[in-house]
C-alpha cells in the first residue's frame, strides 16, 4: 500500500498540481497586497477620501455588555475586485496558454513527411502503375 501511494504521489500530475497551488497561494498574496495597499487606497481617494476597510452599516452598536454587530462591505468589495484581478489573470493565462497549444497542434498536423514515407510513397505509386 505504502508503495502504492508512493507512485501515486511522485505522478507528474501530483505534483504539477501541488506546486501550481502554492503559486497560486503565493500570486493570491501579492493580488490582496495589490488590491489592499495600492488600489483601494487610490479608489478612496478618487471617490473623496473613503477609507474600504472602515465601510460598514452598524446593524446593532456596541453597548456595555455587547461587541458591535455590522456589516462590512468595505472588505467585501475588497475581496470583490481580488477575485475579479485573479480571474482575469488566470483567463489571460489559459488563453496564451490554448493559443500556444494550438500552434504545437497546427505544426504537427503540417508536418512534412519523412523520407521513408516519401520512398514509400514512391514505391506504392509505382506499384499502382503496373
């Protein structure tokens, strides 16, 4: 069993796939820091000085004896253009990436015959005449 598992996770496929999450851990980091600490600000300040992170509506205030309860839709709309900006990279990822395949496919259709099929060819060809 152990030996098993062993081939199973040493597949190229495992680990293509393994190493594309952490990547994709690694990408979505620098898109929240993207969004976080240039976009939304720049926003902000475009819209007149909104901070994103301080948009909430205060469904209950804080008492005494209770936290605050709101919503905040400040970090949804955060979250929002993050997945907007990761979606967007990953399409124009997977397009390059089919348009690449395509060529590889155009060029092994296209592919020029060898000169054995080429002698083949010949021979078959002579062959049809007598």
């Amino acid at each position: 069993m152990l030996k098993d598992f062993k081939e199973f996770a040493l597949k190229g496929n495992i680990l293509d796939l393994a190493l594309g999450v952490v990547i994709g851990g690694a990408f979505s980091k620098i898109v929240t820091s993207l969004v976080n600490d240039l976009i939304m600000p720049m926003l902000g300040i475009l819209i007149g000085g909104v901070n994103f992170t301080n948009l909430k509506f205060v469904v209950h205030p804080a008492t005494a004896g209770t936290l605050e309860l709101s919503i905040k839709y400040g970090l949804f709309i955060q979250a929002i253009i993050d997945f907007l900006i990761i979606a967007f990279s990953l399409f124009i990822f997977i397009k390059a990436l089919s348009s690449f395949k395509q060529k590889e496919i155009k060029k092994i259709i296209t592919l020029e015959p060898s000169n054995q099929e080429l002698l083949l060819t010949e021979i078959r060809d002579l062959l049809k005449e007598k």
